[in-house]
C-alpha cells in the first residue's frame, strides 16, 4: 500500500523583527490518496517504486488551511540575579491551525492501503520481527519471575497462617492431631468461631453429623492416607504445597520451591494417588444412592419390604407411632425449626437439610407433606403473620442440593483470608 499526499499550491508569508514575527503558510488544496503498489525494487542505489492511485475519492481532503505561528519576545527581570539591570529574554510561540472543510472518505480498499502502509512503516518504529519477537519473550520472562517470587510470598504467609491454625487446634502442644482434633477443625470450619471464617452457614445448611464424619474422613485421606491418627504439621503443610502447586498424576515437580524444607519437594517417588482433590471437590450429594437410601427410612418406619421407593407407609404405622416421634427429634435437632415454626430459617435450606439428614429425596418429601406441613398449616391458621408463609414442598422446582463447599475448600479460603490480613499488615 502507498499513501500519496497532494499539494496544490503552497503560499508561505513571512514577517520578522529579531526574535518576534510571524510565518503564515496557506496550501490551496490538500489530498491524501491511496495507491497500489505496481513495481518495488529496493536493491538500487535510491531504490525504484511505481504506483497506481485507486479510483477512489481521497482519504482526506483539506481545503482552506491556514497555519500561522507567531514569536514573540518576552523580557522579564531576573530574580535570583542579584544585579538590578539583569534580564530574562524568553520566547513565546503560538500555532494555530484552521481550515474550512475536512473530508473523510473511507472504502474497504483504501481502508486496507492505509493500513499497509502503516505495516510498512513497523520497521522504523518496532525495529525488526526478530527484535520485537526477542522483547516480547523477555518481556514474558520477566512477567513469569515477577509472578513466581509473588506466589513464593504468598505460599509462604499461608504456611504460617496454616501454622498458627494448627497450634490453636494442637491445645495439648503435642505438635501432631487427632482425629477428634481434626473433627473439631471441620466442625469449627463451617461455623464462625473459633477460626474466624466468615461464611456462617444458618441451622438449614449446616452439615448433618454423618456429614461431618465423612468430611473428617476426607480431609484425613488427603493430609494422613495411612490412617495413623497422628497427624504432624509437616504433613498439614505438605498437603497445602500439593494445591499451592497444582500437584497431581501428570504433575509432580512444583514449580513454587521452599528452600531447606526437605520434605516439600517433587513427589515423583510418591506412593500415593494425588489426584483426588481435583476429583472431587464438591463432598454433598454428588452420587444417586445418597438420594435413594433406606437406612434411615428402616430407622423410623421399621418397614424393610419396601420395593417401590416413591410409596411410603403412613406415619401411623410407624413403629407403632413411636417412628413419628423418631422423625421429630430428628426434624427439630438437625433443622433448628421447631415442629410448627421454622423459626425465620429459610424454607429451601430447611428442606434441602431435611433430604440430606434422610439420605432419601422421595421419602424426605413424603415426610413434610405428611407431618411438618400440617403443622406448618395449623399455626398459620392461628397466627395471622404466619398465613404469607408458604409451606409447601418448594424444592421440585429447586432440586439442588449441594453445598458448594466442603472442609478443604473452606480451609483453603480461611488460609487465604488471613495470609491477607498478615500480608496487609507487613
């Protein structure tokens, strides 16, 4: 592509006294137009370039310009001379560029011509490919070295934001957990307490006590896969470096280094399968039966021939009655609600909380339209600020019953949160 620039007739008016005048140039007409390239030949002495302009109208056509810069001196006193006839000669320059029509004109053609041109021009810009390319790779490099000593800063603030965890857990100061420690730990984890976090699940959400055996059994099999029961904090902190560096099966060598840390290295001589954080990272209701079982439907019904899991005996067969009775120590115990109250809790985490204490969608569904709401009902009738509240089975139209996060993720994000905190007080 070629640009070529028109000029018609150029007057040019001068008028200077010393240092002041004025210089007025005033072109009859202006064109920019694009070209294309007919013969190159960059090999000559001047070289040799050939065009053909485009039959099209000009990118730009100015008509009327006028440019008119003015000098002038200006003599002011010296201050910090400390002769009284000493002076300062400066000099004030003023520009002004005007025309009386600017046109634009653009067309995919000379669109494309102006932008080769200005291609062309990358060498005396850029430099060459080879130069830009060379910049961009160390570039890149020092943007890699910047990030990696940023996330060795970071890994190392959560290291002692895991460390002061793991002494307030270790009250006896043996310097390793039991499991009845680490059950605290996740107990404590998805609630505000003693560890700060600030997510505070309501009585709806909070996890069954089944549940919190299973996630103490998960957070055992990633930091203690041997089950000795005698957790050190070497193998707390190993089991961080592993997510800090996204160790897996494919991934061995990590790419953030802890000097004189010999047990944080690459885990190529590792006998244990390190994949399965990123296997499962979401602990609730993530497989079909947990939404079908029997076990506690037995517990409270004391039927076990029941073969069509949708239908379910009437409460009053329940263990001779007695299961009814079962099902709301249970209900009032893992829900907060009382038996005609939910007291302010929210129906949908009172229902999900219900399937999970049950192990049993149909049969925890069954449950509420056959006994809680009922009761729900029946205190609508006598409390008039109660009849806006809905009872009903709500959660066919939200089935979801997972919690997005379970005992690892939630310890990963109150590491995170108070390396910050320790980070923004350095």
């Amino acid at each position: 592509g070629v640009l070529e620039l028109n000029i018609d007739s150029i007057q040019i008016k001068t008028e200077t006294n010393g240092m002041s005048g004025d210089i007025i140039i005033l072109p009859d007409s202006i064109a920019l137009r694009a070209g294309q390239i007919r013969h190159h030949q960059p090999t000559l002495k001047y070289g040799s370039l050939e065009w053909n302009v485009l039959p099209f109208k000009p990118l730009i056509t100015v008509d009327g310009a006028r440019l008119r810069a003015s000098a002038r001196e200006i003599h002011a006193m010296d201050k910090e001379s400390t002769s009284l006839s000493t002076y300062v000669t400066k000099l004030g320059v003023d520009v002004k560029v005007g025309a009386e029509r600017l046109n634009l004109n653009g067309s995919p053609s000379t669109i494309v011509a102006l932008l080769s041109t200005i291609e062309s021009l990358d060498p005396f810009w850029g430099g060459s490919s080879e130069s830009r390319k060379a910049a961009e790779e160390e570039r890149i490099k020092i943007e890699q070295k910047k990030q990696l000593q940023e996330e060795q800063t970071k890994l190392q603030y959560q290291r002692d934001a895991l460390l002061r965890i793991f002494n307030s857990v270790d009250v006896d100061g043996s310097g390793s957990l039991q499991e009845e420690e680490l059950q605290k730990v996740v107990r404590t984890l998805f609630d505000r307490g003693s560890l700060g976090y600030n997510d505070k699940l309501d009585a709806g959400q909070q996890p069954t006590a089944e549940e919190i055996e299973r996630e103490r059994d998960r957070l055992i099999s990633f930091i203690d896969p041997s089950r000795s029961n005698d957790v050190s904090f070497p193998e707390v902190d190993a089991f961080l470096f592993r997510i800090a560096n996204n160790i897996d099966d494919n991934n061995l060598i990590p790419k953030i280094e802890v000097t004189g840390v010999n047990y944080l290295r690459n885990f190529s001589d590792s006998d244990t399968f390190l994949s399965s954080f990123a296997l499962r990272k979401l602990v609730y209701f993530d497989d079909l039966r947990e939404y079908a079982a029997m076990h506690e439907v037995y517990r409270l019904t004391g039927h076990s021939d029941l073969s069509n899991h949708s239908s379910f005996p009437a409460p009053s067969l329940w263990r001779q009655s007695q299961g009814i009775e079962m099902f709301w120590e249970l209900y009032t115990r893992e829900t907060g609600c009382s038996r005609d109250s939910l007291n302010d809790h929210d129906i949908f985490a009172v229902q999900r909380k219900l399937v999970r204490v049950l192990c049993n969608y149909n049969f925890a569904k069954f449950c509420w339209k056959s006994l809680v709401q009922p009761q729900l009902r029946v205190n609508a009738d006598d409390d008039v600020t109660m009849r806006h509240v809905t009872s009903h089975w709500v959660l066919d139209k939200d089935p979801k019953i997972k919690i997005s996060t379970g005992v690892i993720e939630r310890l990963l994000m109150h590491v995170d949160q108070m390396s910050k905190l320790n980070l923004e007080k350095q």
